[in-house]
C-alpha cells in the first residue's frame, strides 16, 4: 500500500513527518493509537468548517495502518537495526528504449561501461568466450577474449566481474578462481590479455572490489557476517561488515543466509557500498570509512517468503508461492545507485526480469522510479548519469536511451 504522506503536510498536520527518512519502529503503538485518535478527530472538525471531504479522513487511517505494518517489520526485521521505511520515490521517469544494434554471440548477462566501450559478459552455451567488446565510437563489436576452459588465461563459470580504477576483475565461481588485468589491455585493437590469476579458497556468491589490493565477498558461508573483506594476494580476513538482527534459534542458518542472498556493488571512487537483497525490498549502504552502515525498506516493504527444505544434508531455501523476487541486477555511478526491481512472484513468466529501476543517492535516498518499456535483466549507466544500456533477450538487440 503506498500512502500520499505529502498529502498530509499540504493539510496542515505539521506534525506528521515525512516517513521517506521516519524510523516507525521508535513510536510506541500506545502514542500512535493517540495520534490516530487525535488526527481523525481533526479531519472530522475540518470537514465540518472547511467543507473538507471525507476522504481526508480516510487517508489518514491509511497512513496509521502502516505504521503498524511496519511495527511487523521491525518485529521480523533481521538485516538491520538502522531499517528506514519508505512508501514512494520522490520522482518517476518514463523511458523507451531504442535499438543500438544486434548482438549475435550469444546472451549478455552484465554490461561494463568504460569511456566509449561496453563490455559485455557472454552467458550462452556453446559460445567460445566470455566477453566482448563494443566501441561506441566506431561501431565494432571486438573479438572475444577468456576462452571457456579450465587453463590459465581461461575460465569455466564466470559469475562476477567489473572495473576498479583501471583494473578489470572476473570471479570464476566454478574453479574459485580471481583474475585480474589491466583494462587497456582487454580495450585494445588486438586481443591476447594475459590475467594475473589467484585462487581463494572459498566459494562466495558473489565479489567487488573495494580498493587494488583487496575485495568483498557475500554469500561466505564460513562467516557470520554479511561482508568479509579479504586481501587479494594472501586470501587472508581483513574485516568483517554487517551483522543479521534477531535470528531465531529455530531457524536453520544455511537456509536462512540462503534465504537472504543480495548483490554487492562499489561506488567507482571506493569508500561505500551496496547490497541490494534478491527476495526483500531491501538495500544496505556501508561507508567503509566512517564505519556506518543504513538500510532502506520500501516501497511494498515486504520480507522474505520461504521454507527450509534439506537435499543431501544440505540445507536451503524452498521458495513457496508466495516468494517475491525484488532486486534482479543493478548498476552504480559516484552519484547514484540503479536496481532492476521485478517484484513477481515465484510462479510468474517474468520472476527474473524487471520492469522498474529503482534509483537511490549513496545517502539512502530513494530518489526516482524508472519504469521501462519492456523487461530486462541487465542495466549498465554511463559515468555521467546521462545514458542507460541493456539487452533484450527477445530480439537480440543492445539498447539504450537517455536518462534525465
């Protein structure tokens, strides 16, 4: 349910806060009670000298019973103690996508934006390569580069990669293994890029780079936080970030990270980052270097649906009917962060696509919805904000259009 809270500014309850930044769970029920009680009272004496209709009236109990829902979320809430609920973005963009041109290698699961290149990561079977790619300036789709194999120079299941600074990092979730480069040699003319290689011993879901010599894991299933950060050299711990709020004992804990699986994205100058959860409309910022972290909730501010299921001894998450899937992929810039949301359920045609980004500022500011002509799984933005790319799997073409 999404309230109009401006609605009850323009009415003159001043005392009504904004709730795009309103940490309900500090009211207790008892003075909300009060306050409803109160404000319905003042809608009723505004009807009677103003005329007013009564669908003030209704608004504002609206309003009250969300405060309550999100009385149940804090209840459930095991992400983090510092959740701001939220129920509208500040502004919405409608955008139609144009064709750039036809991509015939394959399918592009992530797009890498650099100066006047994309590279684009190749998903499909039966394709040589992992990656590609294009020069917006000349039109050309380049050779392919790291052949599928299990050698140096090669990789079996990229699941991860992205530029830092002036290096480009891949993540082979299949043989553990890290490679690194330098991204002119992958941007020039004549491809042959030779990798540095390194090869942690653990498996995670997922990594990013926080400065060149070191990165952020999620999905660590050794750890009891959320993010491990690790030297690339050594594989040693250097930190940990982000601990889960109020696991019940009753639940299994390999089901439930299972369960709470997100992305992580760097801010390209480093210092933060986010995590924006697949099955809750949630995302977490952290700045690394005040050691402060936020999470933001909304707009549906729904939780995770799901049940514990065991295969080999080995427990995991079941996803049920009523499992909605939030975040699908996303993409960042020094200003601001751009989530694929879905919000389908299990059972619907397009549960891994999305029709919406969701666009917020480092500070946690839900700043604009972007509702998008078709589905697409992946997104990349250039650096100045001006431009979005993606890829429809239906016709095979690149896309893109401008952002205001």
């Amino acid at each position: 349910m999404v309230v109009n809270h401006n609605l009850l500014f323009k009415m003159g309850f001043e005392n009504f806060q904004d709730p795009s930044f309103k940490q309900y769970n500090e009211v207790p029920k008892r003075e909300k009670l009060d306050m409803l009680l109160k404000m319905i009272a003042m809608c009723k004496k505004k009807e009677k000298n103003q005329g007013m209709n009564i669908t003030l009236t209704i608004t504002v109990i609206l309003a009250f019973i969300f405060l309550f829902a999100c009385d149940r979320l804090k209840n459930d809430n095991i992400l983090n103690k510092n959740t701001i609920f939220f129920t509208e973005f500040s502004g919405e963009e409608n955008i139609v996508f144009r064709d750039l041109f036809e991509y015939k290698k394959g399918n592009i699961s992530a797009i890498y934006p650099s100066d006047s290149v994309l590279i684009f990561m190749n998903s499909r079977n039966g394709t040589d390569y992992f990656f590609y790619n294009y020069s917006l300036k000349k039109n050309i789709l380049s050779e392919g580069f790291l052949k599928k194999g299990r050698g140096p120079n090669e990789a079996l299941g990229v699941s991860s990669a992205g530029i830092f600074n002036n290096s480009f990092w891949i993540y082979d979730i299949t043989l553990k293994k890290i490679l690194t480069i330098n991204k002119s040699k992958i941007l020039a003319d004549s491809l042959s890029p030779v990798f540095n290689e390194y090869f942690p011993k653990e498996e995670f879901r997922g990594i990013d780079f926080i400065d060149s010599l070191s990165y952020l894991t999620v999905g660590d299933n050794i750890s009891t936080f959320k993010i491990v950060q690790k030297d690339l050299t050594t594989n040693t711990k250097i930190t940990e970030f982000g601990q889960f709020e109020n696991i019940s004992s009753k639940k299994n804990i390999t089901a439930f990270k299972d369960a709470y699986t997100c992305y992580i994205y760097t801010k390209p100058s480093g210092v933060k980052f986010v995590l924006p959860y697949r099955y809750t409309d949630v995302i977490e910022i952290y700045d690394v270097k005040k050691n402060t972290n936020i999470a933001i909730q909304g707009p549906l501010c729904f939780n995770v649906d799901y049940k514990e299921a065991k295969t080999n001894g080995y427990f995991y998450m079941l996803k049920t009917k009523k499992t909605r899937k939030a975040f699908v992929s996303g993409t960042v810039t020094d200003k601001f962060i751009y989530l694929v949301y879905s919000g389908n359920l299990y059972k619907d045609d397009n549960w891994s696509y999305g029709k919406y980004i969701f666009v917020y500022d480092w500070e946690g500011h839900p700043v604009k919805k972007i509702i998008l002509d078709r589905y697409v799984y992946t997104i990349a933005v250039s650096a100045d904000d001006k431009t979005i790319y993606s890829y429809d799997k239906k016709n095979g073409y690149v896309i893109y259009s401008s952002l205001n």
